[in-house]
C-alpha cells in the first residue's frame, strides 16, 4: 500500500511539472507595431503565425532599420485574429498583449511568444497634430511700391 501511495505522489508530481511547462508561462507584456503578415500554419495543430514590425533607428543614409517580432495566435482565438486581420487590411498600428512560453510546443505554434490580446490602435498614423490654419495671403499693390 505504502509503494502505491509513493508512485501516486510521484507521478502527480510528474504531471504538475509537465503541466505547467506545457501550458504555464513565465514572462507577459506587450508590443506595439504594424502587422506585416499572419498565416495559418500547421499539419496537425493549426495556429496562426506573424510578423509584427516594431520601429526603428534611422541611419546616416535615410533608410530606417525595423526589427520584426514573429509571434503565435491560437486558432481558437478569433477576437485577436480579427484584429489582426483589420489591422493589415487598414494598416493601423497594434498594440499586441502577449506571453513567453518556456519551450516551443507543435500544439502552441512555431515561436515561444504567444499573443492572447490584440488591441488595433486607430489613427495612429501621425504623431504630430493636425497642421493650424494659416490666414488666407493679402494682396500687394506692387503699383504703389514702386
């Protein structure tokens, strides 16, 4: 009886470890940016995978370096893969809530980075105000200048 009560504790140990390594986490944030690409992926657990262009630095030449952050949205999440979707169609800038998975799993997608919110952030386009508006020129008489 003893042996079997050990085994039991044992394994239940097992299971809680395993448990919590498949579905726990051990970091949660957030990222903002544009959506670049979404995709269904998989053979057998489909989930859908992206790109998220986060700003960057420019260079002496013009050219802007852009880090991209690839990120994993469970199929079963329809809200976020809505808003993502919107957010390409319309290029609005995102605000992605996410959390970092110990190890990559084939059932929660091909990154560590798993997203469980998507919040699309309308007329994010300009970061500057709207321009005033200036008084309409007058008219010179350049007859009487002269």
């Amino acid at each position: 009886m003893r042996k079997w009560l050990i085994l039991f504790i044992f394994l239940a140990i097992i299971f809680g470890i395993l448990y919590y390594i498949t579905f726990g986490y051990y970091s949660e944030g957030k990222r903002g940016g544009y959506v670049n690409k979404i995709s269904k992926k998989g053979y057998l657990f489909k989930t859908f995978e992206g790109e998220l262009r986060i700003g960057g630095i420019y260079e002496g030449d013009g050219t802007m370096n852009a880090s991209e952050w690839s990120f994993s949205v469970s199929n079963s999440n329809k809200e976020a893969i809505a808003n993502l979707e919107e957010a390409i169609k319309n290029g609005s800038r995102v605000s992605l809530t996410y959390e970092e998975k110990f190890f990559t799993l084939p059932w929660n997608g091909d990154t560590k980075y798993f997203v469980t919110k998507v919040e699309v952030l309308h007329n994010s386009r300009s970061a500057f105000p709207p321009a005033q508006q200036l008084p309409a020129p007058t008219e010179i008489d350049t007859n009487s200048v002269l």
